[in-house]
C-alpha cells in the first residue's frame, strides 16, 4: 500500500506535515478536533509519543483513530518506554491496523516530564530503531529469526537538527540515519535559516532524501522567551521577541512570524512541519498566510 505522503515524496511535492498531541485520557474529541482542521492542507499528521516525557494516549493508538476518520497518520515511536520486545509489538500492531508511517525517535529523558520517577528503557535509540525497522520490513524480528505471520512494510522517517552545535555530529548522525534507512527527515524547531541552509547545501546536498523544516507557532514574547530557556539547541532572536512583545496582537503576529517562516522554508528545503501546540486549528491559516495550497 502506498500512502498519500509516500506518493508525495514520490512526485516530490513541497511537502506539509502537522503534529498533533493525543488526548491525556480516554476522549480522542479533542484531537480529532483538531486534526480535522488539517484535512485538505497537509500530506500526513504526526502524532507524538510521549513527547517531553509527558504522559499522553499510546501514539498507535491514537494514530488508529486518526486513520479511522481518513486522516494519514505518521506515528512517532521512541525508545525510552519500550525494550526491543515491546518495540516490535507495538510496531507489528501498528501495521496490522493500517499505520504506515513511523517517525523513530530515541525520545525525551523521563527527566523533563510529569513522572520523574519512572524508569527509563532505552533498550535502542533512534540509529537501532530504524535498522529494526529495516529487519521487520525485511521479515525478520531482532534476533534475526523469520516472522512467520509476514513482514511489515512500514515507511520510517527520523529526526534532524540542523542547529546542532557540533556540526561533525550532526553530520556523523544524519548519515548514520540514512544508512539505517531513514526515509524522510523531519527538523527540530528550526530559528536559524542560515544553520538550516547550510546543512542543506553541505550535509544533505547528496541525498535524495526529503528534508523537512520544523516551524513552531510563536503564541507571545513569554512563549518564545520560555523555548529558548527550555528547549536545547534553539535560540529565537531577539527581533522576533520585541516583534512578539511590542505587538497588538501577538498570537497573530506569532502566525505571520511562522508564515514567513514557511516561505524561507520553501526556498531552502523539501517541505515543512508544523506545529501550534493546542492551537492546530490555525496552521491552515498560516500556511495561507504563506501562499501554500491546499493539498490535492
């Protein structure tokens, strides 16, 4: 089966991820709320696992319930809550009910979220996950015995941050990634454009890979001041928090922020991924904003 996204990359569409977070409970409403809002206007959805160690519905799922409304779920998997035996079946059930798509991530330290005093797992990290991938799509488990019941035939994407500090890193993980068989790739938060054209031209030039640029909704000068305090690697300009702070309105200037955003995107990389955490309902707006049509 080849998905909408798979086929976007395919014709190499400009191409348009959003993410979603699942409920923190047993009522999806909300969610599929805002994922609807998406329909038409973006190739997929992530829906994210764990994300920030804070405690959220299964990502399979919740991504189960997207796809049983038409929407196209890209499912994050991360290492830090599953050994290599819960990985598989939850990767194994993940195809069974139609997921495709798996974003594979190493995930957040327990550390940073609402239950610091869980155990962390991380029995593989995101390098290892994708090569499992590989082995089940192949048709064989960890320990390189057949699965008998079929292979998988998942379509994994990966993480990438072209801000690191270490650009020798950077480089060693982003080839480490594409030869565990990462398929697409998928930015942090991205601030720095110049960073993000650089990697593009020296890191990724060879690669046929698409690369997505992560574009983050800016809600206030204090949500931008507590990202640059709290998330790693990122460092949002002070222009664009006096834009925030002197503005009348700073949610509508966080969005045209995120749409120019959008438009440097274009012109440097393969598409975009956004995200407006609990205000998903504006990306359409943005990406009008950006001169972005709708997605066929």
């Amino acid at each position: 089966m080849t998905t909408r996204f798979r086929r976007a990359i395919q014709a190499k569409e400009f191409l348009i991820t959003a993410e979603v977070m699942p409920p923190k409970g047993g009522n999806p409403a909300r969610m599929l709320k805002m994922a609807k809002t998406l329909q038409g206007r973006v190739h997929a959805v992530n829906v994210t696992d764990g994300s920030r160690a804070v405690l959220r519905m299964s990502s399979v799922a919740a991504s189960t319930i997207l796809l049983q409304q038409g929407i196209e779920p890209i499912c994050q998997i991360a290492c830090r809550d599953r050994n290599c035996i819960g990985l598989q079946a939850d990767l194994m059930g993940a195809h069974a009910l139609g997921i495709r798509n798996i974003l594979a991530l190493t995930g957040d330290p327990v550390k940073a979220g609402d239950h610091q005093d869980a155990k962390s797992v991380f029995d593989l990290e995101s390098v290892r996950l994708l090569k499992l991938i590989a082995k089940l799509n192949q048709g064989f488990d960890y320990n390189d015995k057949p699965l008998t019941d079929e292979p998988l035939n998942l379509f994994c994407g990966a993480a990438v941050d072209p801000q690191l500090k270490s650009w020798a890193s950077l480089q060693k993980r982003f080839e480490r990634k594409l030869a565990a068989g990462a398929q697409f790739f998928q930015s942090q938060l991205i601030s720095d454009f110049d960073k993000l054209d650089k990697f593009m031209t020296q890191v990724a030039v060879n690669t046929n890979k698409p690369i997505l640029a992560g574009i983050f909704l800016l809600k206030s000068a204090k949500n931008a001041q507590f990202i640059n305090r709290c998330v790693p690697g990122v460092n949002i300009p002070d222009e664009t928090i006096n834009r925030l702070a002197n503005a009348a309105e700073p949610l509508q200037e966080g969005m045209k922020i995120a749409a120019e955003q959008v438009k440097l995107a274009k012109q440097i990389c393969h598409g975009v991924h956004m995200m407006a955490v609990k205000r998903e309902d504006l990306i359409p707006e943005i990406l009008n904003l950006a001169g972005i049509a709708a997605v066929d």
